[in-house]
C-alpha cells in the first residue's frame, strides 16, 4: 500500500498522509517556536490514527521554504532521517508552490495571484503564480508594501494590502499527495536571507591579557 508522508516547518508545524490517490490524514500546530519538539509526536499521531507505523511509509515529500532557519531546517532534517532509516524515496518541493496547488484546487482564479508567507522581521516571503498553480517567478523576500498587487493567499496573505480569500495555512496532506507533481527543489532548505544567529568568524584571543594595575589602589 502506498503511504506518502508530507512534511513542512516552513511556518507551523504541518504533517499529513496520502495513498496517493486521496488525503488520508493532516494535522497541524499552531507553534513556531517547537518544531523539533512537536513535529515526529504529530506524524506518529497520524500514523496511529491510520493503525499505521512510520516503518508503513513508503515516501516522504518535505517542504524546503522558504521558511526561517530554525524551523526550516528541523522539517527537513526530520524528513531526511525518516527516509534515510526506511530507505524510502524523498522529494524536496517548494513551500508556495504546494499552498498554490491546493489554492488551486480550492479556488478558482481568472489570472495571476500570489502566494505569501510571513517571514517575520516586517517582511513576507512571495511567489507569483499563473492561474494553473504554475509558478512564473520568484520566491522573494521582502516588505510587505513591496509585493505587487495581486490577488494574495497563504499564510502572509494578511500582511499584504491586496489580500483575498484563499487558503491561509497549508495542508501537508495536499503536499503528500501532490508532492510528485510539483517542481523538485532538492533538499537545500530555502532561506533567502542569513540566519539570525550566526557563527562569528573573528578569531579570539586565548592568551591572557595584561592585568591592569590602578595606581594608588591596594
């Protein structure tokens, strides 16, 4: 039996299953602070609810962003241990790109919309797309006020003037089932900007330095 894993820490923590033909399962928490804490408890869950195992999967597609570091890279590492133990195939897809298929499939659009993303900072993450779903360019990162004015979904869709009704979170069982379809990305996660903490790269000291004498201190 076909069992595909979807996973995505691009914003929330989402997971979700498919047959392959239908979107069995999909669970999401609201927390972008406890991706590493929450994300393999929730795909268990739904694994259970199926009477299923992780050992059942037999792909995983993850979501690769763009996303925040941290978050980001605890979805795609989590993905790529899971496929590496279960020797399983994994496919690596652009976030956007699967909240616009499954905007697609529940809204119809006359011509281009957008796909954004809260990228914190006062800034969104945005693609645009033609009214198939098929994405003409992008992604980008930037301030709200700097995203064109097309029609607007997703889960930054709020932060943008020109906002309209449409999907706000994604579902990572729509990811799972048409992961295989959309545009492989690798599995190089997705930041478009560097990571808030960072590795100093100036040399320190480990000599002990001169003591300082005050005069007329004993």
């Amino acid at each position: 039996m076909t069992l595909i894993l979807g996973i995505d820490t691009s914003t929330d923590v989402c997971a979700g299953l498919s047959d392959g033909a239908s979107v069995l399962r999909s669970g999401l928490i609201a927390d972008r602070r406890a991706h590493a804490e929450k994300l393999m408890p929730l795909v268990v869950e739904l694994l259970a609810d199926l009477g299923r195992t992780p050992a059942d999967l037999t792909a995983v597609v993850v979501g690769v962003g763009p996303g925040p570091f941290t978050g980001l890279r605890v979805g795609v590492a989590a993905a790529e241990v899971l496929a590496m133990a279960l020797g399983i195939p994994i496919r690596g897809v652009g976030s956007l790109d699967a909240v616009a298929s499954q905007a697609v499939t529940e809204t119809r659009f006359a011509g281009e919309f957008l796909v954004a993303a809260d990228a914190r900072r006062k800034e969104v993450y945005w693609a645009r797309y033609a009214a198939d779903g098929t994405r003409l360019d992008g992604p980008f990162v930037t301030a709200p006020d700097a995203v064109p004015a097309l029609p607007t979904i997703g889960t930054g869709a709020d932060l943008v003037a020109s906002a309209v009704e449409g999907p706000r979170t994604l579902d990572a069982g729509h990811l799972a089932l048409v992961g295989g379809r959309l545009p492989e990305q690798g599995l190089e996660p997705l930041y478009l900007r560097r990571p808030d903490a960072e590795v100093s790269t100036t040399r320190k000291s480990t000599l002990l330095q001169p003591r300082l004498t005050l005069r007329g201190v004993k």
